[in-house]
C-alpha cells in the first residue's frame, strides 16, 4: 500500500483529515484514502464512520476477513451513526440495519467512490427526508440491539431489514426488540418480512387467483452428481431452461439461465453460502418481441408505479434503458402512461388484484416486479421490501422526477401518520 508523506503541520485535526480522506476517495486514490481513515479509526475509535470506511476499503481490495473484523469491532464499540439534518428535528428515527451476513463496500459513482452496506437491507437515501428527521442507523449483530443501553432517545422504529435470507437471525432479534418496546410505532413488522424470501412467495402468492408467482424451490450450494441434479429437477417439475439465482441477492449479476443439467451442475458449483434459488422460467412477450418489467411501491396500503422497463433480454435491467428505451419513443410512451395513470394503462380489474397484494402480504413498505400476460394474469418476478428508491434514473429521463418524488413525499408521510398514531 502507497504511504503518504507526512502531513504539514497545523492540518492534523478529524475534520480537515477527513476532507482530505473524502478527497482521495472520490479521487479514486483507495490506498491513500485507507491510511487516513485508518489513522482516523485509531484514533477516534467510536466514530463508527470511520470504521466502516476502513471496512469498506479493505473489503474492495479483497482483504475480506480483515473488513469484517474491522466492521465487527467498530460495531461492537459503538452500533450506530447520527444522521442530523439542519435545524430542530420533527422526531428522531432508529433506522435498523443487520450485519449478520450484510457488509460495507465501496461503490462507483459519477464522482469518485462511496461507501455503501451491501445485503440485507433497504436504502433511505431517497426515502427519509433528512431535513425533517434525526436518523439513528443501528448496526444489529449478535444480539446487541436486545442489551444496548446506549441506544439515543427515538420516536419510531423503521425497520430497513430486508433479505430474510441474509439476516434471519437479525430480524429475530430485531422482533425480540419491539416485543420489549411495544409503544413505539414501526415500520416493516419483521415477521412479515421474514415471510418475504423467494420460495415462500410461490407457496403462499401462487395460489391467488389471476397472480402466478413462477416456481421457486432451493437448493443448497455443494457439489451434486448429474443424476442427484437429474432427479431433484424431475421430482420439483422443472423444465429446461430455467432460472438459477444465488440466494441472499438482488441484482443480476447473480441470475442466470441454464439450458441443461451440465449447465446447472457447473452454476451450483459457484460459492454461494446461503444457496441457490431454481425458478422456472415463464415467458410472455410484450407486443409479441419483448420483454417487460413494472414495479409498484407499497407505501402504507397504497400503489406508487415506479418504472416500466422494456427491453430485448430477459434479464430486463434498467442499465439498458438510457440506449435501447431511449431510443424508441412508443417505449418512453408506455412508460409514461404507466406512470401517470397506473390504473387505466393496466386495467380496473387488474390493478385492484395487484393491489390486494398488500392483505397478503402485510408490509408497510415493499416492492414488486411483475408483468401482465396475454392471458391477463399478473406474472410477479418477485416482491420485498429490498428494492432500492433512487433518482438515478430520471436523470436521463425527466419526465420521471414527479413520481420519483411522490413515493419520497409518500414514505416520509407514512412516518407523520405512524408518528401521529393513526393507522394508514
């Protein structure tokens, strides 16, 4: 690692190595960026800022087992970080977050580099409006948030825990803890989201009327012969091809689709520690060529469209969209159209059957990836509460900014409705 030069005399204080630290990440300087982070964590051991900035690095440079034990030291000293915005807070809200399996890494961003916790959780960036609120994002491992007496005053639990599959023993605990703290009003109830992985979904979704939730069994990561594959696939009805996916993921880079048993033997044999899904693959093209994706927020009850992507794989993606939407008009149309009036682009019958999702599923806040079939059913691809809220996209497409906006204003009015103790 590159050794920086002593610094000059007189700019040896947190906040100025700081700026100088902020600098070289976004600079892309990951080297000098660790040793000034690293020499804040020494010596200001309970700015868990700090720590988790040096977790993240070493976690880029691939010394895994060190970010870890810096990520659990730092926790273990202090679990949490204040998020203040400007002026008198209209209340104080702890944000959990589990570290049973999640972790922090660094992230590419039009400027440079940033830190984010990658597993596990729901980001607030976009949903909690920091002028208004004072954040306690708490780190939940081991049993801390159950014997912590160092927890600052709060006024609502937002429970940012997502991935059942990734944090099951932090929802427990987090579920011990509002058992313990009964009057304070909460967001994600996590029971409701331990209810919430892939496989569980098709049990209890497939059997609603009009919905067809695509078959999704796991399977343990090992090595399995061709004819142990060969049976599994045959006895859970499978036919080729069909979807592989790590469990405890979210993004594509952990999807994939196999064509044969071959093909399925040398994808299990990938490290995956918490497993794979299989989930059968159904296809319903688009206007007869293509491939589409709607997402809807849940927010208190109620439905926020969020994107309507079209596109010519079947790993419909949204990096695609600023060449292959952009350069069709009647996509951008559509997209539109679904964004301004949801309820007549997909139909009255339609949109009520998405809509009672919620009944079933209990959540304040969650997600779902569906599409509409030929035949009239709503096809979901899956549904969590682990689905990222952003602006990023309608940077390129501005005409999405407004509705952007509605699920911020709408999450941030679900907080003053719990706050206020009334039921959304």
């Amino acid at each position: 690692m590159k050794q920086l030069k002593p610094l000059p005399k007189g700019i040896n204080q947190p906040a100025v190595l700081e700026r100088l630290a902020k600098l070289h990440l976004r600079q892309g300087k990951i080297g000098e960026a660790l040793v000034l982070y690293s020499d804040l964590a020494r010596k200001y051991p309970i700015e868990l800022n700090y720590q988790l900035h040096v977790s993240a690095l070493l976690h880029f440079l691939g010394k895994y087992e060190e970010a870890r034990r810096i990520l659990e030291s730092g926790v273990s000293s202090r679990p949490y970080t204040l998020k203040v915005g400007k002026g008198e807070p209209e209340a104080r809200i702890l944000r959990l977050r589990g570290i049973q399996n999640g972790f922090f890494n660094l992230v590419k961003k039009r400027k440079g580099y940033t830190i984010k916790m990658t597993g596990g959780g729901f980001s607030n960036s976009y949903l909690i409006d920091p002028g208004r609120y004072l954040s306690i994002n708490y780190l939940v491992h081991d049993g801390n948030l159950l014997k912590d007496e160092r927890i600052p005053p709060f006024d609502i639990i937002v429970n940012a825990i997502a991935d059942p599959d990734i944090e099951g023993d932090s929802l427990n605990i987090v579920s011990d803890f509002i058992a313990n703290n009964p009057d304070f009003p909460l967001i994600n109830a996590p029971e409701q989201v331990i209810q919430t992985t892939r496989d569980n979904n098709y049990r209890r979704l497939n059997a609603i009327e009009g919905i067809i939730f695509p078959r999704t069994v796991r399977l343990s990561s090992k090595e399995y012969s061709l004819k142990v594959l060969e049976t599994f696939v045959s006895l859970n009805h499978f036919d080729f091809p069909f979807l592989v996916r790590e469990a405890g993921t979210q993004t594509g880079k952990s999807f994939a689709m196999v064509d044969t048993l071959e093909e399925l033997q040398e994808r299990l044999e990938k490290p995956a520690p918490h497993g794979f899904y299989l989930i059968e693959y159904i296809e319903d093209l688009f206007r007869g060529e293509y491939f589409r994706k709607m997402r809807f927020f849940f927010i208190d009850g109620f439905l926020y469209p969020v994107v309507c992507h079209i596109d010519q794989i079947w790993n419909v993606h949204g990096s695609n969209r600023k060449e292959f939407m952009a350069a069709h008009d009647w996509m951008l149309d559509e997209e539109k159209n679904f964004l301004s009036d949801p309820r007549s682009y997909l139909g009255e019958e339609i949109y009520s059957r998405i809509a009672a999702l919620h009944e079933h599923v209990g959540l304040d806040f969650f997600g779902v990836d569906f599409t509409v079939t030929g035949k009239g059913d709503v096809l979901i691809y899956e549904l969590n509460p682990a689905m990222r809220h952003s602006f990023d996209h309608a940077r390129n497409f501005p005409y999405m900014n407004a509705h952007m906006q509605d699920i911020t204003d709408a999450f941030n009015d679900m907080v003053q409705t719990r706050l206020a103790g009334k039921k959304g």
